[in-house]
C-alpha cells in the first residue's frame, strides 16, 4: 500500500483554459464490491485530502475540506515610475490574494472498515486544493483500494495551474510518501498468481477556458474501501473584502487660481478603478444607480485657433501617451480615455517584445508553448519582456502585473498568471 503526495516544481506549471460548470460525480476506480457512497465538502468549502484508515490496503476513508477565503493583503511599494512614466511616490496599498482558512477538517463519517490506523494525506498550504487522484486497487476474491496519489492545486478563481495529464503521479518527484506494510496480494480463497489489479484516475475536467476541482468523494465500500472517485465543481469563493481608504487632504489653492470642479461619482469610480483601489466597486455601483446624472456635463465644442507658432517640422507624430499627459495636465475629459490607449499600446509593445525575447532558445520556447493560447500566453509575453535583462524582483513589474486585464475579470487572473510564469522563471 502506497500513498503519495505530488507538488510541481516552479518552472513546470502548465497553465490550461477555465468556464463555468457544475458539481460533476466522475466514475470511481477500483473494485465492484461494497455499497455506493456519496461524501461531499460543506457548501463553500473545497477536498483538500483524506483521512484514512489503512493497514496492508485502505480500510476506510473520509474527506478533508478546506474553508476558501479571499483577503487583502497591505504591501509596501516604493518609489517608481508607472507606464505611463509618471513618479509614483512612496506607499502602501492593498492586494487582493487567494488561499483557505484554518486545517482540513473531516465533515462526515468513514466509508469503509474499522480495520487498520489513521492516516492523513492532505495537500500542502501553499497548494491545498485536490484536482485529480490517480487510484490502484487489488485483490483476489475482493478487489481493494490500496494505493492513493494526490494532485494538489493553488486556489486560483478557476484557473487550471498543473497539467492534468492522464499519468501526472509519474511526471514529478514525490515530495511525501506514506506506505503501510507491503501488500501480499493473499486475501482468503486465492493465490498470489489469481490477484485481480486495476489502476486509473479520477481528475477533474477544465476545457472551454474553465478548470474544476474536487469538492467532494465517491465511490463504493464495505468492509474496506472498494473503490474511489472525485465530485469536481467551481471553487466557490467567498466576496472580496472592502476596506475603507484613508483621502489625502488637498492643498489649499493658490491665490488668483481657478476653482477645482468637483468630481462626479462616475469620474470617481474611474479614477479609483485606475489606481486599483479597493473602493472601485462601491463606486461603480453608485454610478450605475446616478445613470446620466453621475456623468459630468457634456463639454462644449469650440471653434480651435489657429496657431500663429511655427509647426513641427520633424516629420513626427507625438505618440498617444504624450498626447494623455497633455489632456491630463489641463484636465481634459478626454484624459482617462487616452491614459487607457496609452496603456494598451505599452501593453501591445511589451508583449511583442517578450514573444521575440521567448523565442531565442529552446528552454523558453517550449515554456512559451505550454501557455494557453490567447490571455495566459499573452500574459506570459509581457512578462518576459518586464524581466528582461533584471536578476531581482522590483515595483516596476508589480506596477505592469497590476494593470493586466479587466479588473474583476478571470482574464485578468490569466493574464496576471501567465505573466508570473515568465517573471519567476527569467529571474531564476
């Protein structure tokens, strides 16, 4: 009897496509004795791994479940320059992260015997979340569980981040090993020559951009565990905290300057969504509600003056992010329009670059070709390209990180894990 523990090394992740599926009992493995039985995690909670009770094959077995939580996490930023060039002073700010809360406990009763001693075999805290179970089950008159790996995930909204291939338990290094006494394969009324041996696995679909996990186990058991499946569904996570942010008090004007306008609720929202502030959703919600009342009044045409200046002979075009830095020095409406297709063209060139970076050798070429096609491979481009040429970690790429995607979007989590991939794996 073996139970093993699989974790994937850093540069191995695999990322594969996520899409919204429900609650899904995949067939179980192992022999066709005992009576069925249905053992699923709380509503909110996720499999994170078993207990046991084992002796030369698994006598009995119960699930291990793990409360999701979302949380902020405060860091501390430095001193840089964002991509639109700008200083950015000094700071703190909050960050939106992943994970469980508290042990893996045991919310139901044993399937199975009384036979054998307990054991646990859970996912670690860095990965706690049960994606696939490769099973092996023998015996002569009664066919019996006695082998269990787990493959073990991040919490990540969807997101598949280990390659679920039909032989994962053989791909990695084991990082945990439990075994019991070795199977002799002579249970009552045979020999060792007529034992019946069945393998297989259990893994949770992900296709159509979507990825499952388990929340819950099935399978079939009497006297020992007979055989064993996964229930695979969404991880239900639980609505992202929001915390009420400190203003900075403004300065008083000068004299002789003309009056600030106020902002509206919508131009507020924008601003605060722009800056990734824990306040944008609130914000957004309110301007919702204000419909054309939250918008500011529309501006009035007026006739243009020609310039009596001389004009620029270089033959140039100012590029879109000089032209937002302008709208945004005189306050123009038409700012937050422009910093959006500055950011966007910073975003096209990064990722331009870091496919031409990707492409050089072979290492990054096959690492770039295990990224899903479209936002994750997107992602994982711009992050070569923010790496590029760098030995260390820094705000510059945290401040690119953060501007991926559509805030509250999966593709932003894809985008944003694709380009964790290239930064982790360039600066190693």
């Amino acid at each position: 009897m073996h139970l093993r523990l699989i974790g994937i090394p850093l540069v191995m992740l695999l990322m594969a496509p996520l899409a919204e599926a429900q609650d899904r009992v995949m067939p179980a493995v192992g022999g066709p004795g005992g009576g069925r039985f249905e053992a699923r995690c709380p509503s909110g909670q996720m499999l994170g791994g078993f207990e046991l009770r084992v002796g030369d094959d698994v006598d009995a077995i119960r699930p291990l479940c793990r409360t999701l939580a979302v949380n902020l996490v405060k860091i501390h930023v430095n001193v840089h320059r964002d991509l639109h060039d700008n200083l950015v002073p000094e700071h703190d700010e909050e960050r939106v992260e992943y994970g469980v809360n508290g042990a893996a406990i045991a919310p139901t009763d044993w399937y199975g015997g009384g036979g054998g001693s307990v054991k646990f075999l859970t996912c670690p805290s860095n990965k706690p979340l049960v994606s696939a179970i490769y099973v092996e089950a023998e015996g002569v008159d009664t066919v019996i569980v006695n082998r269990i790996t787990l493959l073990c995930e991040v919490v990540s909204g969807g997101v598949p981040t280990e390659s679920r291939d039909r032989k994962f338990w053989e791909n990695y290094p084991l990082e945990n090993t439990i075994q019991g006494p070795n199977y002799n394969k002579t249970h009552p009324g045979g020999f060792q020559s007529q034992a019946t041996e069945t393998n297989g696995t259990s893994i949770c679909p992900d296709s159509n951009n979507h990825a499952t996990k388990a929340v819950g186990i099935s399978g079939r058991s009497g006297r020992w565990l007979d055989a064993v499946g996964l229930i695979c569904g969404d991880e239900k996570l639980p609505p992202t905290p929001v915390q009420a942010v400190g203003r900075t008090k403004a300065p008083p004007p000068q004299p002789g300057a003309s009056p600030t306008p106020s902002l509206t609720i919508c131009q507020a929202a924008r601003m605060a969504r722009a800056r990734n502030s824990p306040a944008a959703a609130g914000l957004e919600a309110q301007c919702r509600a204000a419909g054309a009342a939250g918008e500011p009044p529309p501006v009035k045409a007026v006739e243009r003056v020609k310039s009596t200046q001389t004009s620029d002979t270089s033959g140039q075009d100012r590029s879109i992010c000089d032209v937002a830095k302008e709208a945004r020095a005189r306050n123009s409406p038409a700012a937050a329009g422009l910093e959006a297709q500055c950011q966007a063209t910073r975003l096209n060139e990064l990722a331009s670059r870091g496919a031409e970076i990707a492409n050089r050798d072979p290492m990054t070429i096959e690492l770039r070709n295990r990224q899903s096609e479209g936002h994750v491979r997107r992602g994982f481009d711009i992050g070569m390209a923010a790496a590029e040429g760098q030995t260390q970690p820094g705000p510059g790429k945290e401040q690119i990180r953060d501007s991926l995607g559509p805030e509250g979007r999966v593709e932003k989590y894809q985008e944003q894990t694709g380009f964790d991939t290239a930064v982790d794996f360039s600066l190693e």
